[in-house]
C-alpha cells in the first residue's frame, strides 16, 4: 500500500504539439522573408570573418550598419567560429547558419543580415 494513500488515475502530462508539413514550413519562412523585404529590414553584405574572437568586433560591425540596439540576425553560409563566439555575448544579436534558418528566428529578429554566400545558400533550400 501507499503511505497516505494513492490517486488510481492520476494526472499525466499531455503532448500538445502537432506536425507541420514541410511544404507548410517552406512556405512559412518564404512569407517570412517577404515580410521583411516588404518592410527593409534585409540587408546583404560581403562576406567578412575576424582574426580573433572579440564582441567589440561584432559590436563595431553593428554600429557600423546602424544596428547598434536593435534585434538583428546575421544569417552565414557555415558555422564561422569566430563570428558566433563575437555574437554571443550580445543580448539582442544571434547569428545562425542559411540551413538552419527558421520562421521564428526571421520573425523575431527586427533586421536580419545575410552575407553574400548565404544568399546562395538559402536560395537552394528553396529549390527543393
């Protein structure tokens, strides 16, 4: 027996998620980057990495666009370590890799930022 007794049925945790159809997904992040062509919100830069990890980098790079306070994401082609490492340290800035993007991020971010080579990279994901 149960030391000060038992529920027979008890609570258990429900599962509240659902499945989205990858179509439905695609077609979610291209609406998402339209709406943030539509408003001009995207820029495109050169590609660019730093000789060593510092935030003070990341944050001049920011300034520089007049970026500085604001939600951004820098979309890259690959992991580049030192970008990611410079980015983490700032509250408002997340760096992700072109094949990792995702709805939620595009639309959180208040300017996102490509580099040349993620343009490319993007574009394939949406071939497919």
């Amino acid at each position: 027996m149960f030391r000060g007794g038992a529920r027979a049925f008890g609570p258990q945790p429900r599962d509240y998620s659902f499945k989205l159809n990858k179509k439905l997904k695609k077609l979610a992040r291209l609406s998402a980057l339209a709406y943030k062509l539509k408003e001009n919100n995207i820029m495109v830069i050169e590609d660019f990495n730093f000789s060593s990890p510092k935030t003070s980098s990341y944050a001049a790079v920011l300034s520089a666009l007049k970026l500085d306070g604001r939600k951004t994401l820098l979309v890259t082609p690959e992991n580049i370590q030192n970008i990611v490492l410079s980015s983490r340290n700032l509250k408002k800035a997340k760096v992700t890799r072109a094949c990792d993007l995702n709805t939620f991020d595009i639309l959180n971010a208040q300017n996102l930022i490509l580099l040349v080579s993620s343009v490319n990279e993007i574009e394939k994901s949406f071939e497919n």
